[in-house]
C-alpha cells in the first residue's frame, strides 16, 4: 500500500463519520426536524435548514447511482490501484457519495446495480475509508490491503522510509531542498499506438509522430517521435519515491511549471523513466509552495527528454 496516498483530514463536523469507518460502522447525519438524511456532513439540514442534526448508523445498502473508469491515476500514488472505478453511490437512505468500487472487474459493473460497504484498512493506523463492492463479493476480504500492491512498487522504493512532514513546518520542508535526484520510478513504454491516440486527441498529427515510413526517411531521428506534450503528461504514470510525505494541509493545486524544456526526443518505442528532487520550498501567505524538479529521461540516456520544474501549493 502506498505510503504517498493523500489521506481525509478530519474537522469537527466530519470527525463522527471517519471515527465511525475506523469502528466498520457507517453513520450518516439525519435531521431530527424533518428525517432528512445528510451527507457530506454538515452543521445544518440542507432540507428544512433547521441546527438538529443527528448521527445514525445505518446498513450501507445502496446502488450504483453512477461511475467512470480512470486508466491514468488521477494522482501519481494511485498507480498501484488501476484501473480507478470512480463512483457515485446511492444509500438506502437516499443520499449520494462519490466513493469507488473494489473488488469488481468492470464488465461486472452496470448503473443501478446493488452494491455493499466495503470498511478499506489503508494504513496502520486504523484509519479506513469507505469503498464499495458487489453484493455477492467477500467485503472482509476486501477490507485488507491488495496483496499484490507492494510487488509492483520498485524495491528501491520499498526500502526507503517515508518521513513524514507537516506542510506549515518551514524548517523540516527547508531540509529537503537538494541537488541530488530521487531513485528513477518505474519505467513506462512510449510505443506508436500511444503517440497517435494522443494525436488524435491534441489534434498534433504531424508526419514526425504518425507516420512511421516517412519518419525513417526524412527525419533527422530516423523514425517517429513522441510529442513532448505527451511525455510530460506520462509522468502521471511513474511512480516516485521521494521519501517524504507532505501531512496537515487540506488542499494540494498544481500551480504549474516555472520552468519547462524538452532538451531531448523520445522516439516512438523507447521506455521513459523519471526523477525528482525539490528545488525550492518557500512559504507563502496562501500557503506552502513546493518546487519540485521532476525530469523524464529515456531509459539510460543522460540527457533528460522533459525538464518540468513543477510548482505545487499547499493550502
Ligand atoms: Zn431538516
């Protein structure tokens, strides 16, 4: 399981449901003025506006109200968890949750289709979060951590202990400035198939990445290129071993790039890989802005195909 994942953040409000999870039980807020139920929790009825709300634990039957399949990790941490079945769940009770679905191939998966809770064990703290599965599915096995996450996680990763630090704690994240790289995430294939599905998605179909015959006669790389766009955006794919973990804020923006370069091509075919080390952290009134140097190489070349000096903001 990875250690990188961003994790629910508590408030006073929301405190009952997340202490509820970690018992494997599921309470959702009823207002005790009109029966309306609630969630995501809040102070007051959404319904009758009235300040009488109360926790009740309810059974966690539902249906699939609906759902995506994600094949990029909306977050690099996610990668061990892919394909992503995002979903909108239906209580009983009437009230909608975004949540995902575990345990189900998604041909098993159709809209309306009933649906059990599923308490996910995701650290060692006790912590759980909310997912579900099939009715007809072994939920208590579901709970523990996929077996298989930690195989795909690369050793020199594994080994490497996460320190974990606040993201107001200026002078811990001071400490992580460095000129030396990350350990290379694992590898991802940049074959001719994925250039021109992202072709015809950016609408780039220039002969130096589609089409192959004329590329190995008149390009000066003897064969078709990736679009620089694209290895950028493959970064998504790789995993990273930082060896830190930034706790504490409620909000993490990708603010940008201060700095973006492709100094070398990748042709169509080669395996790309990438490293990481912060550049700069400095605290600021909106928040903790962390610049994070993250460089894409082919495998084995010294030259980095993409220099993206990443701009992060925890708010
Ligand atoms: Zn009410």
């Amino acid at each position: 399981m990875s250690n990188n994942k961003p994790m629910p953040v508590p408030t006073e409000i929301s405190a009952p449901f997340w202490e509820g999870l970690k018992a494997e039980r599921l309470l959702i807020q009823q207002c005790n003025a009109c029966a309306h139920w609630v969630f995501y929790p809040r102070r007051h009825c959404p319904g009758c506006l009235a300040h009488d709300l109360a926790w009740r634990e309810v059974s966690g039957g539902a249906s699939l109200y609906s759902y995506t399949v994600t094949r990029i990790a909306t977050l690099p941490d996610f990668v061990d968890e892919m394909p992503q079945m995002l979903a909108v769940i239906e209580l009983d009770e009437g009230v909608r949750i975004n949540s995902n679905l575990v345990g189900l191939d998604e041909t098993e998966i159709s809209i309306g289709m009933r649906l059990q809770p599923v308490f996910a064990e995701v650290d060692d703290k006790g912590n759980r979060l909310l997912r579900f599965t099939g009715p007809d599915k072994d939920a208590a096995s579901l709970q523990k951590p996929r077996q298989d996450a930690e195989a795909i996680v690369e050793p020199t990763m594994a080994a490497s202990a996460t320190r974990q630090i606040a993201f107001d704690d200026e002078a811990a994240l001071r400490s992580l400035v460095s000129d030396e790289f990350s350990p290379w995430s694992n590898p991802v294939e940049v074959d001719q198939a994925l250039i021109d599905a992202f072709a015809e998605l950016s609408g780039d179909d220039y002969w130096i990445h589609t089409d192959p015959e004329r590329a190995r006669k008149e390009s000066p790389f003897g064969g078709t290129i990736a679009h620089g766009a694209l290895v950028l955006v493959l970064q998504s794919r790789m995993k990273l071993a930082l060896g830190f973990e930034i706790v504490g804020f409620t909000n993490m923006v990708n603010y940008g790039s201060d700095r973006l370069r492709f100094p070398a091509p990748v042709p169509a075919g080669a395996k790309v890989h990438a490293r990481a080390r912060v550049k700069s952290v400095e605290r600021l009134k909106r928040g903790t802005q962390l610049t994070l140097e993250l460089n894409t190489h082919v495998v084995g070349n010294e030259r980095p195909s993409v220099i993206n000096d990443l701009v992060i903001l925890y708010m």
